[in-house]
C-alpha cells in the first residue's frame, strides 16, 4: 500500500483556491501509485482560528462533491482538512472520502490552550481500513500527545497520520516524539505539515515518515510544497518536490 502525505501551502481562507491546488496533488499522488492521499491540518482554508467559524462548513458542503468524484474515478482514499461546524461550536475537522462511500469525519479530540478560544473538541475516535491497513487519523497537537497514539493503537491502528500546521519549536519536539511512538506502538507513523503563514507563525514543512521501528523513512524539506510518499509495502519512503 502506497500513501501520500502532502505538504502544502495553503491560500490563506481561499476554500475554491485550495480546492484546485488539493485535486492537482491528489492527481500527482495517484500518478505516483498512491492509495491513500492526507493534507495538512484545516488544509482547505489555512490554520487560520480567527476565521474558522466564518468558513466551518459540514462534510456535505457541495464544493467538496468534487472530491468524492475524485475518490470513486481514481479509487484513492482522501482525508483533507475543514472547519466543521457542529452544534457545540467550530471543530477542528477532516473529512475522509472513499471510493463508492459515505463521507466520514474526525474532529480533534485535544485542543492547544490557544485554540479553546476558537474551537471545541470532537469526541471520537476514527480507524480507517485502507489497503488491509488500520490507519488512525491525528490532528497536530493531539498527536504530541502520548495519550492519542496509545487510544490509536489500542483500537487496532497500525498505521498513525498526523495532520498538522506547526512552527520550528514543536516542529523540533515532533522529531523526536513520532519516532518514539512508533516504537513504542509498532506504528507506521506519517506527518503531513504546511508551509507558510499559518495563524501567527509560520509552517515549516518538513513532512516526515517512521517504520514501525521509528526509522525515519524520509523527509520533505522547510520550503517547498511536495509529497511524501510511503510504500508500507516495502518499508520505502519517497520525497517528490514542488518547484519553489
């Protein structure tokens, strides 16, 4: 099995923008052989809290049914990243589309200090089966958290995908915490980050994947948009970058 993380610059609350620069990387992943495609966190607008709740929308949203048409054509799994407006407030989200089926979201279970300004948590978790794999989405901050992987693992999870917007400090923590819940879990562990403004600070890339053993497999860089791809399969990891 074959999935690709994407790292991407978001246009900063340009939803129709984003839409177009996500299905130009899901073609990209698909050419590559990829199954499964993930972008970073609220990829379609940007990390961007003060504008969540003017953008938060629902999985059934029509401008994400291009999205679905995409699943069902090229038969790939994808998990991107929106502002869910629920009935208790904006949720950081991600909605999931598979080939020929319901649409599926995840909200952030655990929530920075900073965001409980702006959102409110999600309360369950979501394994996806992808590929004969169990894969356990993750969304930044929680997945710092060694709480989050431990539930992940606890529900059958082998393969852990963090979606994330985050600055070189936590980046530089994240490095050393991916790897060690891999090994601890025996995960396949994969990060998806952002590149650019984001909020106050600034995204800096860096997408990353361990093996089960916490080897890192390979890494995008601090700059450019790109994908990561990773054979499960073979234990491989491959970069394809952007342009700058």
């Amino acid at each position: 099995m074959k999935i690709a993380a994407v790292q991407l610059r978001p246009a900063t609350g340009d939803i129709a923008a984003n839409v177009a620069k996500h299905l130009d990387h899901i073609d990209r992943a698909v050419a590559h052989g990829a199954e499964l495609v993930f972008f970073p966190e609220l990829s379609l607008t940007g990390y961007e809290p003060r504008l969540a709740q003017s953008l938060a929308t629902h999985a059934a949203d029509p401008r994400l049914d291009v999205f679905q048409q995409r699943s069902d054509a090229r038969h790939i799994i994808i998990g991107l990243g929106v502002p869910l407006a629920a009935r208790s407030g904006t949720q950081i989200g991600m909605v999931w589309f598979a080939p020929s089926s319901p649409r599926r979201i995840y909200a952030k279970q655990l929530l920075h200090a900073d965001e409980l300004a702006f959102f409110v948590a999600g309360t369950q978790p979501l394994l996806l089966e992808a590929g004969g794999r169990k894969v356990a989405p993750a969304i930044c901050y929680e997945s710092l958290q060694p709480s989050h992987a431990e539930n992940a693992a606890g529900l059958g999870a082998d393969t852990y995908l963090a979606s994330v917007a985050k600055p070189a400090g936590p980046m530089a923590r994240a490095m050393l915490h991916y790897p060690a819940i891999a090994r601890q879990h025996a995960l396949y562990v994969i990060m998806a980050d952002s590149v650019g403004p984001s909020d106050d600070f600034v995204s800096v890339g860096q997408s990353a994947a361990w093996d089960p053993a916490g080897n890192l497999l390979a890494q995008l860089d601090s700059d450019c948009e790109g994908i990561l791809l990773v054979d499960i399969t073979r234990g491989a990891a491959t970069t394809h970058r952007d342009h700058a």
